[in-house]
C-alpha cells in the first residue's frame, strides 16, 4: 500500500473483489473496463519512492488474465445451459399426445378404448391373473394369466364386465395377485397412461401430466410408446 499527499491508494484487486461482492444492488456491477482504470490509477497514485514492485504488478495482471477467463467460460456455460433446456423443451412437447407405462394401480377406460399395462413378477408364479374393480370396489372382470416367469407380463381389458357387457368409461382399479406357496401375494403394476402435456420445471425437469393420474416425473417412467 502507498501514500501520496496523505491520500492512501488501496490495493486494486481488493476494491475489485470488493465492488464485485457488493453487487446485490443490483447497480455497480464492475467490468474489465473498470478494472484497468482502477489499475491505472493505482500506477498513477503510487509513491515514486517506493513503486510498486516488477512481481507484484505481473502478479495483478495475471489475476486479472484469471478473472477475464473466468467470465468467458461462465459465460460458455449459460449459453451450454441454455441449448440444454431449449432440447429439453423440445423432447417434452414430442411426449404429448403418446402413452407411456409408469407405476400405478389404477387406470382410465376411455369409451371405445381399452385399459393396459404390465405386472411386474419378482418370482415364478403357478397362477397370475389380474382383477379389475370399479369405483365402488366391486369386481367387474377378472384376468387369468396363468403361470408366469419373474419379469413383466402385459395385461390388456377391453372395457366389457364377465357377461361381455360394455362397463362406461372412467378410471377403475388394477390389481395383479400371484400365487405362491405360502398363498397369495399382491404384484406391482404398471398402466398406459396418455401424456396430455408437458411442465418443464425451473431446474430443468420434465414432469408428464397424464391422463386422470396426475403428474409424474420423466424418470418414473418405464416406458414410452
């Protein structure tokens, strides 16, 4: 630090790290303009009896080098940041109008559709079937799938009750048992579900609105049609 005419004449790269912190405000944001001045200033105003020394200086000039990249690959990666969430974008308005298979235990019977899905088998089954139930929780169809290998077996119902009468369209529950040794055990289940939009979150993430089963996000899924 040097003294002219009682003047002190503070390090350039403090009063720098100094404004840029203060930038809260919203105003005083200092440049790389603004940082050569103050350098300037600081040659301008230093004690001829002691300049400052040859290391020193480079050792500033390097720091500001440092700062200058700095900006341009902060710079970089907004721009990186931004083509990212513009193929974001891009991929969730494709989704809508396709159907994809996501955990659940119920479904939506659209009127001259069907309702379908998957069981998902941990362990080899003699007897799968999958029950279909309405509103009020009454059985109104019952699929047999008879013995099955651990993985996913497809499921598919086309809408009629056991007299093969058309059931009305709405959602009804799905639920897939096996049987095993120690008797019956409740599956999980996957249901196709149509993607009616799209919310593509602040952070980036993709989140599905599916048709009467509400919001999931893009990793849950399991499948896309």
């Amino acid at each position: 630090m040097s003294t002219v005419n009682g003047t002190v004449t503070s390090d350039v790269l403090s009063r720098y790290q100094l404004q840029s912190q203060s930038q809260s405000s919203g105003k005083g944001e200092l440049g790389k303009t603004e940082f050569m001045e103050l350098m300037l200033a600081q040659l301008k105003n230093q004690n001829p009896l002691e300049p400052q020394a040859n290391g020193e200086f480079i050792a500033q000039l390097a720091q500001f080098s440092s700062l200058e990249e700095m900006q341009k690959v902060s710079g970089s990666v907004d721009n990186m940041v931004g083509e990212f969430r513009s193929a974001q974008a891009l991929q969730a308005s494709a989704m809508v109008g396709r159907s994809v298979l996501v955990p659940g235990t119920a479904g939506q019977l659209e009127a001259g559709g069907e309702l379908s899905g998957n069981v998902a088998v941990q362990a080899s089954t003699s007897d799968l079937r999958v029950s279909i139930k309405n509103s009020a929780g009454e059985l109104v169809h019952q699929i047999e799938l008879g013995s099955a290998q651990p993985g996913y077996h497809a499921f598919s119902w086309d809408g009629t009750n056991a007299d093969g009468e058309q059931l009305p369209p709405g959602k009804y529950e799905v639920v897939a048992e096996g049987s095993y040794s120690g008797g019956t055990e409740q599956l999980g289940t996957l249901i196709s579900a149509n993607v009616d939009s799209v919310s593509l979150g602040g952070a980036g993430q993709i989140t599905l609105n599916l048709a009467s089963m509400g919001s999931i996000a893009l990793s849950d899924v399991y499948q896309i049609n």
